[in-house]
C-alpha cells in the first residue's frame, strides 16, 4: 500500500542506523523520548530500539490515551454503565482497563450493557437505533481522536438527539509534556514528536520545546524508516547545534494541522481547570470537557459520579514507566503478575503502552541477550 | 484496487476482524488507519483499509474528497487527506 510498504524496507533500515552511528559522539549517551503510545509500539514491533547504538537510549513517554486514565475516571464510568437502561459505550481496549475494584468489562459480566465501538459515531447510530435509551460513549484520547468526538456531538446537536451524552476524559499533548521537562528525575537531549496529534494541531504548539527548555523535537510517521530517520534527524540537530521543530512527516502532517478540526473542537470543548493524569498527579489546563454550548451531553452532569480519586495499586509502577524514569521490563510486577491477559496497570492494556508492547514484543530481544 | 469486501461497516469499523495494519487493534482508541476513498459522498464516505475491507467514515474535515484520495482516520473520522 502507498505510504506504508516503502517505509519498511529493511536495507534502507540498515543503511540509516549506519548514519546514525556516524552521528554520534561515542562518549556521549543520548536519551530520547518518543511521546506517542504509536510510537512505542512500532518501535518494539520493528526492533528498532535493536538497530540503535547502546549509548542511544529510547524513553518512553506519556502519549497513550488508555495509560493515561486514572482509577477514579474508570469508576465513574463504571458508576454510569450500572444505571437502569443505560448503553455505554467505549473503545475496545477501554474495557479492560482495572478500576479500583473492576473493570468494564467485569461491569458487563454483572449485566451491565456495555458496548465496544470503534468510533464515537458508532455510539450516536445506536442512541439513533434505540430512542429510549440512555446512550452514553466513554471519551478518551489526545486531539486525534477528540475531533471524532466533537463532530459526532455536532451531528447529535444538529439531529435533536437527547438521549445521547458522553463522559469526556479528551486530553492534550502539551501540558504533561511542559510537567515532564520540568521534572528533576528526568534528563532528555530531544523528542520525537507525535506525528498524528501534530496532524491536527500542527507544528507550532511544540516550539516551546527548543525555546524554552533547549531541546531538538522532530515530528515523526510511524513506519520503521520514519522513526529511524527522526532519530538521525535529532542527533544532527544535536551534533551541529541546532534546536529546533522539524517534521520529518509532511507527507500527513501540514504545518498548521487541520483549521477545520481545531475549529469544531474550540465550538465544542473547553479547558478542564486541571486533571488528574495516571502516573503525573493533576496537570493544570490538560483536558477537555464540554462547552457550555454542549453542557446538555455531558454525562456526568446527566449521571450522578462518584468522582473519586483512587490511588494506583502500591505494585504497580506506570506513573514511573509514563514519565519514562523506568524501563517496562524493571517494573516489579512486569510479566509476573501484570501480563495483558490479567494487567494491574494501564500500560499493559492498551498495545500502545510500553509494557504491553514490550511484553508482546521487546523481551524476546532480552531473553535472548540473556541466553 | 480489486474484490473489495462488498460489506460496509457504518461509521468506522466495528465490525470488522481485530487485527488491522501495523498489529494495531482497530478497537485501540488511538490507532490511525490509512484508507483509501472508493464511493465519495457528505458527510460520510466510503473508505478501504488495508485488508480491502469497506468503511463508513466522516470526511467534513478533510472535505472534498475523491476516488482514489487516500486520508488518514481516526475513530472513523478522516483528520487528513494525504498527499499523493
């Protein structure tokens, strides 16, 4: 297919990490942190990581909308699914993410009616389809997946539909990212940029990167070639003494991302004054919630949340793997007692999460090092 | 383009296998998917993915598209139409 078999040929993948190697200065050690949960994933799939120097180090950073979502969030979801004629509907890998007693997915085991759906417009067709039903869609996702929201709101709005609402757990790139560069534990030389959130917002929204904290960022694709490219891209940034947003992806992402979608998201959303995200505690001005405009579909308005805040389980360790302070693989329960089938933390649910992807792919890599 | 599958699934992909391009799940709610537009239309079209299997997706932010355009969805919303 156009745009993606060319982008993983494996020759071209080794000539790269050739460059790379040219690039670097051999007594220093690189830290890099990929913020979206795709790139994680591609990079453990593709044994990319395998490809790079030892003294080029990948972290990992928070930009998996599953991961992100706290315990208490899962509760009030729960809390709305167990109403009497409610249909709730969430993403797939939603489901099975635990809260502080159970998960959705348990909810539905009890007779709770909770629907898996891929899209937002998904859960509108069924408010359409069962008119004396509460039908409320669980939202969750960076500003990729919050226009799907905003647009499937605007056509309830336009349509009359009064029995659909949505619980809104949207949240933006920017701010814990700003938490991350100012936290102590954590030194970075540079970012690779999250290629699909910048389809939306562009590229601007990162210049305060290499502005005002002196690090390189280049907004990258997805495929093996585009994330090896955006590595030798900072390195050069890096060596020659550059800092600047570079977008290594222009074949998607358009320097000012998408006007239309950012326009039905400012008519449709809000800033929440703070949030609570898993692993990074309350970041100020990092959600989304329903405009006064929309207030009519919010569902926790509609529903009575418990609203809680339930602290993570004490064995488990994704706020110290989402901020990239540990590797997946050095969390105490890793593999043991969090595995995707029975996961404790977030980031062993969604295929994005570090632990997951490393599970599924990075530690046969390990095993055989140990061997 | 050839045998498509001839079902469409309304408004994303909820019907379909698990298991799309790249190993993502397609139920993920953050996996973009590459489509390609084969029966244009507002505000939703009809969209192929990789496996050659038919899609319903929005397409007012990405609007106009045509035949052959390939966009990037997410949650079954088009957010871009690529360059070719």
């Amino acid at each position: 297919m156009k745009f993606v078999d060319e982008y993983r040929d494996a020759e071209l993948g080794q000539v790269l990490a050739g460059e790379i190697l040219a690039e670097l200065d051999p007594g220093r050690h690189y830290k890099l942190m990929e913020i979206c949960g795709g790139h994680t994933h591609s990079i453990y799939k593709y044994g990319i990581d395998d490809l790079l120097p030892a003294n080029v180090e990948l972290v990992h950073g928070p930009g998996c909308p599953v991961c992100v979502i706290p315990m208490g969030r899962v509760d009030d979801g729960i809390a709305v699914a167990h109403n009497d004629g409610v249909i709730f509907t969430c993403f797939g890998d939603m489901l099975r993410v635990p809260g502080s007693e159970y998960t959705l997915l348990d909810a539905k085991a009890q007779g709770a009616d909770v629907r898996m759906v891929y899209s937002p417009l998904d859960a509108l067709r069924i408010a359409r389809e069962n008119p004396e039903r509460e039908v409320v869609f669980f939202a969750i996702g960076f500003e990729t997946t919050a226009p799907s929201t905003a647009l499937t709101l605007k056509r309830a709005k336009a349509e009359g539909i009064t029995n659909f609402s949505c619980v809104c757990n949207h949240v933006t790139i920017v701010p814990p990212m700003r938490a991350l560069l100012e936290s102590p534990d954590l030194r970075l030389d540079g970012f690779i940029g999250p290629g699909h959130v910048c389809t939306v917002v562009g590229a601007r929204p990162f210049q305060f990167i290499p502005a005002d904290y002196g690090r390189p960022v280049v907004i990258s694709g997805f495929e093996p070639l585009d994330i090896l490219q955006s590595i030798l891209m900072i390195l050069r940034q890096l060596r020659a003494g550059r800092c600047e947003v570079e977008n290594q992806y222009p074949r998607v992402v358009p320097q000012e991302g998408n006007l239309r979608a950012l326009e039905v998201m400012a008519e449709v959303f809000e800033l929440r004054p703070h949030f609570e995200w898993r692993g990074l505690g309350f970041i100020s001005q990092s959600a989304l919630r329903l405009s006064e405009a929309y207030r009519e579909f919010d569902a926790e308005e509609r529903f009575e949340v418990p609203g809680v805040r339930v602290a993570d389980p004490k064995a488990c360790q994704c706020g110290e793997v989402l901020k990239g302070v540990i590797k997946p693989w050095e969390c105490k329960v890793f593999g043991t007692a969090c595995t995707p089938e029975h996961a404790i933390g977030t980031c062993m649910v969604s295929p994005e999460g570090a632990c997951a992807a490393y599970y599924n792919f990075g530690r046969f890599a390990r095993e055989r090092e140990a061997v | 383009m050839s045998e498509l599958d001839s079902s469409v699934h309304p408004a994303g992909a909820s019907g379909a296998a698990c298991e799309a391009q790249d190993g993502h799940c397609i139920t993920c709610s953050d996996a973009g998917i590459t489509m390609l537009v084969v029966e244009p239309g507002g505000p939703s079209s009809v969209c192929a993915d990789e496996d050659r299997q038919l899609h319903e997706v929005a397409v007012e932010l990405v609007a106009p598209v045509q035949i052959g355009d390939q966009v990037l969805v997410h949650a079954g919303v088009a957010i871009r139409r690529l360059a070719v």
